[in-house]
C-alpha cells in the first residue's frame, strides 16, 4: 500500500500547494496528488491556479515525493495532444515520479471554453479516443488520428522521457472502469466499492487501484465537521450532482440543506487515529491499495504533524 496527500487547488493558491507538498514529502507520504479545475466547487474556497505549473515548481522542491493529477480531463478544456506533451514534461522534470490521472471530467470546469458538455456516454467515448491519442502521442513520430469526436494532425511530442508516465483512469461504474484497464495504467475512484476493483480487475486490469478518503482532522469532531461543511459540503451530492452543475453559485445552492452531521457521515472527523485507520482499512479491504487522505480541516499543518507523528506508521503497520 502507499499513502497519499490530496493537494486541494481550490482551496489553496499555488504557493501554498507547493509549500504543503514539501511538507507532505516530509511526513513520509509517499505521494501528493492534485486535482486538475479551472473553478472552485464553492466560491468561498476561494482558488483554483494552473495545475501544470504548480506540479513543476513541485518537482523542483522535491526529491522523492510521487506527483499525480487527480485527476485531468483531456477531452474538451484541454486536447489530449496538450495533455500527452504536459505529462511527458511533467515525468521529465521529476525524474520519473509523475503519474498522469485522467478522468472524463466535470461540467463546472469543462464548459468555459463555450462548448457542449455532453453525456456521460459520450464523455466515455471521448475519453476512450483521448487516451488512444495519448499514447499514440508517446510512441513518438509524427501523428496523426481520425476519431468520431477528436482529431490529431501531423503532431509529435519531441521531449518524451525514456519511461512513461503511468495513466490511472477515473471511474466511478464498470463501463470506465474497464476503460480504465484497457487503455490505463491503473484505476482511480473516490469511493470505497470493491465491485469498481472487480470490475477493472474482470476486464484484464491489473495495475495500482487509487481512492481518496475525505478526513477532517481537528481537535474534536464538530470542528472537524464544521470546517468541512464550510468548505467541502459539495462533496455528499454523489457524482451525477458533482458532475453536472457549472458553476460555484450552483454548488452553494444544492448543498443548502447540509448539515454538520452530514459531514461527520461522509467524513472522518476529529483526531482518533484510530478512526483514520479504520478508514483506510474500508479502501484497502475493496481492493484499493493507493489511500489518498483529503484533509478538510481547519489546520493543514496540525493534520501534517498528526500524520508523520501518530497515523504514518499506524497506517504502514496496517498496510
């Protein structure tokens, strides 16, 4: 199993992220990942910077940390051709240690550029021709592809590093994740489902399995639950919601009628290792054998020392 830190873009100007990844690298995780938006979920978390050039800086401040996105939709925001030349330059500048996380992405970043946010089942297909560009892309030479919705032309991505980037693929039922085992390095989930893991599993898969676990580290529970509700009610609405709305004020108003204890189901809230061990174990007993810990407590450095102090090696024990 290993173990990594969430690196929240919405809620964190770059500078701050770069900071938090050091320390992270630090406490002995073996992993930072960041999420890949062009807007906050909610206006009052108040950021959202380039993710590219935020993981760049990261590998100049880092030695040993893996670097992931989590995760990167490569089929209307940004061409795959952009995605592949961006991760092949990312695993150059860290020596190795970035993995590209894909996903068919969100209305509320997606639909900026003023183009139609399509179905789930188109997004699929999209994201099926995205990938075969990707790597099309990485096998070097000059390219060129026809697909149904993405086009490539007489393109070559000319700095490629010797090994490729792993590419964990996003899926939240079987359809992506056996899109995740055919076209991907790996499988990326939020949720704990063993069925996701079988499903990748069923379908030839066999790479790492990555989930994020949402924590709210504070010195009791209802502070805890409190500043993940402030920041992080979007979460409950389940991905039909998470996907669809497009906008800050769209995700404030849906998660009106959210409430603290809300936030203690969906969360673990507070400071009882225990707890977080527990968590995990959830993740690692459905198949999953990356843990993302997303913190959304008041004190990210509090949550920090409480990770390479007490839950590290409670967790590597466990693992």
């Amino acid at each position: 199993m290993q173990i990594g830190f969430k690196l929240a873009a919405e809620a964190f100007g770059p500078n701050e992220l770069v900071r938090q990844a050091v320390r992270a690298e630090a406490a002995g995780f073996d992993f930072v990942e960041m999420s890949d938006h062009f807007h906050p979920w909610l206006d009052n978390q108040g950021h959202s910077p380039f993710v590219w050039t935020v993981l760049g800086t990261m590998a100049a401040r880092t030695e040993r940390i893996g670097l992931a996105t989590g995760v990167t939709c490569p089929i209307i925001r940004y061409h795959p051709a952009i995605v592949a030349q961006a991760a092949a330059t990312t695993a150059l500048i860290s020596d190795g240690r970035f993995t590209l996380g894909i996903g068919s992405g969100e209305r509320l970043n997606e639909h900026i550029v003023g183009r139609e946010f399509p179905p789930i089942r188109v997004r699929q297909a999209m994201l099926r021709e995205a990938l075969e560009i990707i790597r099309l892309l990485w096998q070097g030479g000059y390219r060129s592809y026809d697909g149904r919705y993405l086009s490539l032309s007489d393109a070559r991505v000319f700095d490629l590093p010797d090994t490729l980037p792993e590419i964990a693929v996003a899926a939240g039922g079987p359809e992506a994740a056996a899109i995740a085992a055919e076209l991907g390095d790996g499988l990326f989930a939020t949720e704990p489902k063993p069925e996701l893991v079988q499903a990748y599993r069923l379908a030839g898969g066999s790479g790492p399995r990555y989930a994020e676990v949402g924590v709210a580290f504070a010195e009791n529970e209802r502070d805890g639950a409190a500043a993940a509700l402030s920041t992080n009610r979007w979460s409950v609405g389940g991905w039909k919601v998470l996907s669809e709305l497009p906008n800050p004020a769209n995700f404030a108003a849906a998660t009106t009628t959210v409430r603290e204890d809300d936030m203690l189901e969906s969360f673990v809230c507070g400071n009882d290792p225990k707890r977080y061990v527990e968590a995990v174990r959830e993740y690692t007993d459905a198949g999953f054998d990356r843990v993302v810990l997303m913190n959304a407590g008041p004190d990210m450095d509090a949550f920090l020392d409480f990770y390479a102090g007490e839950l590290d090696p409670l967790l590597r024990a466990t693992g």
